[in-house]
C-alpha cells in the first residue's frame, strides 16, 4: 500500500521526495466511454495524479433528483482512473467555480432564505453536509486506504487527496477567522462523511482562507476574465520569484490581497496553473504551447514541488435539465462562457485530441519522473540581482535549484507577447562550485535549463548546453537523454559537434555511460514506453502491454452551401459523409464572432472565434461512429466596433466578417505499434 505525506518543502510518496504531475479533467463534462483512452494519454503525457471537480449542478440541477449516471458516473469515473495505473485528487465543492452556472450551486439552493457561501449559518452547512454524504456514497471504497484492484493487480485506492471548496475568501465567502473556521467546518464535514485520504487541500491565492488545509497556488499566462479589451499588463509568471501568489487568478471576482497562511510551513504546489486558457465573449486571448512551457518551467525554477494543470484535459458543458449549465452574465457573472464548449485549449482538447501544449509539457513530465525525486531536494536560489518586473525586457531572467553542490540553471527569456533583448556572452557561476557553465548566447523567447555537477551513472557531468530529458533502457544498459533547448546548443548538434555540449569531471566520459542527443523538435516527439525511447510526431498512449499510436488519414472537403444571410448571422447547410475509422475530424474554417452547429434542430457545439489560422475542430466520433450528418451551422457576425479583445482580428468585408471559407474531414485510426 503506498503512502503520501508532506513536510514543508515536498510532498512525500512511500517516504521519498515526490514531484508529481497532476492534471484537472472533469468526468462530467466528457463522454464516459472516452474516459479511459484520455485517461492513458494523459498518463503518456507524464499525469501522475488526476484532478477533478464534482460539481453539484451536475448532480442535483433538480433538488432531490440525484444523477450520477452515464457522463456523470463520477464511481465509474474514479475506478477508471485506478485501473489506468493514475491516482486521484477529488474536489467536492461545495463551490468550484469551473466556469460552470452559479459556480456549481444549484439554482434551488441559491433560493433558500438563507446566506450561501456568506455565512456561517448552519443551513447551509447543513446543505453541504447533505452533498458531501451523498458524493461519498459513490465513491465509498475507492480512498486510498481501501486498496483497488487495478491496473492489473491489487494496489493503493485512487483517491489520495481531497480538496474543500475553491478560492474561498478571495472569489466570495468569508475572510480572517470566520473564513477560516468555516473552511474547518467544511472539512470536518468531508471527514465525518467518510473521506480519509493523507492529502487535505484548499486554495491558496489572493487572500484565500485555507482552514489549516495544504495550501495549492495557480498561475495563467493571461486573464480571459479580465474586462478590458486592451493587451493588459504582462504576466508576473514568467518571472523567477518566491512569490507564489498570482494576483489576478480570479480577479473577476475582485482582486487578491495576499497570502493567509504560514509560507514555511507548507511546500509550493501548484494545483492550477493554466494549461490553456477559456475564453470569453468579450475577451480572446490565445494559450499557445510556449505560453504555457515557459510559464511551467518558471514555476519550477522559482521551486514550485508540484505542476498542477487546470485545466489538462478540456470538455463540453452538458444538457441542464432546467437551464444551460455555462457561466453567464445572466446569472450574476461578469462574463459570458459558450454553452456548451470547455476546450480551455488545454494539453488535450474538448474532443480528446492533444495539442502542441501537451508536448511542451511532455519535456517536463519526462524530467520530473526520473528526476524529480532529487529536484525536490534543491531550494529555488534567486539571485539578488534577477529581474522583478515581467514589463523589464532588458535583463536576463535566471535562477538556481541546487544543494550539495549540485542542481540546475534556469534561464527563461520568454515573456508572452513582448519581446525580450538577446544576450551574448553571459557566465553563469554555479554557487557553492567553483564551475561556470560556457559563455551563453540566449536569444528572445528561449527558455530551459541545464545541470551541473550531475550524477549520470559512474560520471560526474560538471556541466552542459544540452537539458535532461529521461532515461531509458538501450541496449541492455541505461541512455542518458538530452536535448537541445536552445538556438546555441542546436546549433552545436547541427554542426555534428554534439560532444561539446558536455563536460565531465576529468574530462572523460566513462565507456560505461551513454548519452543519447535529440534536438528540441525530437524531444517534443519523443515518449518512453515499458522505458524505452519510441519516437512519434501524433499521439500515443499505452493499455498494458499494447502501445497504441494515431495514424491520420488524408483530409477531404466537405459539402456544404450557403442557406441565408441576414439579421447578423449566416446560416450553412453542411452534408458530412460516412467515415471510417476510430474518430473523424470536421475542420471548419471560418470567419465571425461565434459559430454553433446544429443536427436535427438540436445545438450540439459551439465556438468563439480566435484567430483565421485556427480552424474550428469539431470529432465526429460522439456523435455516432461512422455516420453520416446533415449540419446547420450558424455563424454570427463580427463587426469592426464590437467590444471584443482578439489578438488578431479579421479580413472585413462592409465592416463585417461572418463566412464560411472551407470544410474538410480527416479520419483518424489507432494503430497498435
């Protein structure tokens, strides 16, 4: 049976420092018979823990009439993950935000002549206490103490961690110590239903109250809530810093005051660090994969223990019995969300498809699963010197972990839509060593780090220009894997001089050591199966034994003719033909402020446009295997004065864009390798 704990610089799994990868999906928000093959890509991807919220609408849109069936079959869900070989951090609420109607609260609670969330009025805990005993009835024999037979064998049960509420005392609720005694009250209501886990949880960023619970911070490359429709102002994630708060999570619902508990008592963790961005109505901004791996890999050298996605997987809001379940300014919100698309432009999207994101993250993973143990150990080093201001585009941003001698440079010359000045010529001394790494050239928008004094088998490598990436099993012995993260060490193995990118201790590598080079674009290719290196450009995830990678068909256009144009909206006849395969992507390229496709008078996606070179990817196999579909799609036009904020805004004809400009479809079949 495993263990978990933590002490106030790590978590702790089996009683060895643990640097997991976690990753948010939410099972009622995703076909359930997908479950199971998102689930093993997300483990390829590096996921060690799974995240996800239950969120109470969901369950009880009517009061009194439960559902956990079909995509809500949160029991069915959690015993997916077990059998995946994944561990299981379960938010219950009550609140979750998640960008779903009224936070997740019920329409009917929100009418009881009661406070919600406001008070610490025993009706309403009483409420909770209602919800938090029904969510464990499902899940009743799948903590970790319970044990599970999964993945082939008995092992540990899924659920590891619980975590109460969200943001509470920073997106409403209470603050100080009425806060905190609320989050205790809810706690011990969660542990009075039956939930016994080692891991207790609570959001930590602005001013948020904790009850004593592990505090978990965030960070995004940009703020879809925010109500300007200007560039804001750059991101404070990009910068190497011991400040864990990002002030601007959630600041739609006011901005933060600070931190509310104890920093040296509690590790860094992260349990939403944006791996995409929702956007909104009013406002677009686009989540690209660097984005999102510079951001990661500043949190780590600011010593960040643990790399929480919100979201990793994205999904589609579901049918409301009542009412649709998206947040909407009709419903108190500042913000209008599509009805039914939540694809986050996360590491993998709405439809189960991976994306850019999710391997820019992959190079991460692949690190932290062989090395993270050590990494844990090593404190974040920022010099005094390191720039404090994401607006400084002049300085060069750099950071140590290290002990004993021994640990990691961190260089991030990224900043999100800014241009940062190159560097020529930069030596970097590593502290507590009498080493420097070689000059540095470091070039706008690079980022990556490197190892001194490393350990790789009998050798000591003192330093490098090549970033680790694993290790795999290679000719009956162990490869050391690296790349090259940057445009100096690429051109070193370019130019076939790739023994220059490293320097051993008495200038010898040992017969007895291999080293393995890939460039940056191989390492973004590269996965490790049954621990060895396979290389693949699409996706590929394993069920057991059996590695399984995508084979994409050739794209071919789609029929469709235009019905009518007026009143602001363009209306196409679409005639999608029968497919074979596992899945099929309709690609729709088009141009207007928002796009929703019908089948048979019933909406079945939707989708705020973002840039001309994003088409709007809609996969088939939800909506019957193999079948053909006549679709209306229904785009509403964007006009030159709306109050939107777009990155990129697009070709205009009288003022207005609102067309459809191709359609095509690409079969797509899982192949076993």
């Amino acid at each position: 049976m495993d263990s978990y704990s933590y002490n106030p610089r790590y978590l702790e799994k089996n009683g060895e420092p643990w640097f997991p990868i976690m990753g948010e999906m939410h099972y009622s928000r995703f076909p359930a018979d997908q479950w199971k093959e998102s689930l093993l890509k997300m483990k390829a991807g590096g996921v060690d823990v799974v995240s996800t919220y239950v969120i109470w609408i969901h369950h009880e849109e009517v009061e009194g009439e439960w559902d956990f069936t079909g995509n809500r079959d949160l029991r069915r869900f959690v015993q997916t993950v077990g059998e995946c070989g994944l561990s299981l951090m379960l938010r219950i609420g009550p609140w979750v935000h998640a960008e779903v109607r009224n936070g997740g609260f019920p329409d009917w609670l929100l009418a009881r002549p009661f406070p919600v969330r406001s008070a610490n009025d025993q009706r309403y805990f009483a409420e909770v206490d209602r919800l938090y005993k029904k969510i464990f009835s499902e899940v009743h024999g799948l903590m970790l103490k319970d044990g599970f037979a999964g993945a082939g064998a008995e092992c540990s049960g899924p659920i590891i961690g619980v975590q109460i509420e969200n943001e509470f005392g920073h997106c409403g609720g209470l603050s100080g110590e009425e806060g905190e005694s609320h989050m205790r009250t809810l706690a011990g209501l969660a542990k009075a239903a039956g939930f016994d886990v080692p891991l207790y949880t609570a959001t930590g960023w602005g001013g948020a109250v904790t009850g004593g619970m592990i505090p978990v911070m965030g960070g995004y490359c940009e703020a879809p809530w925010d109500q300007r429709l200007t560039d804001i102002e750059p991101s404070g994630n990009y910068i190497f810093t011991h400040e864990r708060n990002d002030h601007n999570i959630g600041s739609d619902y006011g901005f933060g005051r600070g931190i509310t508990f104890d920093l040296e008592k509690f590790p860094y963790l992260t349990a939403e660090l944006g791996g995409g961005l929702q956007v909104t109505h009013h406002r677009r901004p686009i989540a690209r994969s660097r984005d999102i791996g510079a951001m990661s890999l500043a949190k780590m050298g600011s010593g960040v223990n643990l790399l929480g996605y919100y979201m990793y997987h994205g999904g589609t809001n579901p049918k409301g019995k009542l009412t649709t379940l998206q947040e909407t300014r009709d419903t108190g919100s500042i913000n209008d969300l599509p009805e039914l698309s939540y694809d986050f432009r996360a590491p993998i999207g709405e439809y189960g498809r991976i994306s850019d994101t999710y391997r820019e993250i992959k190079l991460l993973s692949l690190f932290l699963h062989d090395f993270g143990s050590d990494l844990c150990r090593m404190p974040a080093r920022i010099p005094d010197e390191n720039p404090l201001y994401p607006a400084n585009r002049t300085e060069l941003r750099h950071s140590w972990r290290c002990a004993d001698g021994r640990g990691y440079l961190f260089i991030n010359n990224f900043q999100r839509r800014q241009k940062q000045n190159d560097h020529a010529g930069r030596v970097f001394a590593a502290p507590g060593t009498d080493l420097s790494f070689p000059p540095l050239t470091v070039r706008d928008g690079e980022y990556f780090f490197l190892p001194f004094n490393m350990q790789i088998g009998s050798a000591v490598l003192e330093t490098a220009l090549a970033t680790p990436l694993c290790v795999v099993e290679a000719d009956g012995g162990l490869e050391y894997v690296f790349y090259t993260a940057f445009d100096q060490a690429e051109k070193l193995l370019k130019e076939g001089k790739a023994g220059e990118l490293y320097r051993f201790k008495d200038g010898v590598l040992p017969a007895d050591v291999r080293i393995r080079t890939l460039s940056r674009q191989e390492a973004l290719d590269a996965w490790k199966v049954d621990g060895k290196l396979v290389m693949h450009s699409g996706e590929l995830y394993q069920d057991g034994s059996d590695a399984y990678v995508d084979a994409l068909g050739s794209a071919t256009p789609v029929q469709f003719s235009l019905l009518w144009n007026e009143g602001g909206k363009t209306v196409y006849d679409i005639i999608v033909p029968e497919w074979t395969g596992d899945d099929a992507v309709l690609s729709l390229s088009y141009l207007g402020d928002s796009a929703r496709l019908y089948e048979q008078g019933s909406l079945i996606a939707d989708n705020f446009w973002l840039a001309p070179e994003l088409n709007w990817d809609i996969c088939l196999r939800r909506f019957g295997k193999g079948k053909a579909h006549r679709l209306r799609l229904e785009i509403q036009a964007l006009a030159k004065d709306d109050r939107v904020f777009l990155e990129t805004w697009p070709p205009m004809e009288n003022g207005r864009a609102c067309s459809l400009n191709a359609a095509s479809m690409t079969p797509v079949r899982y192949v076993k390798l």
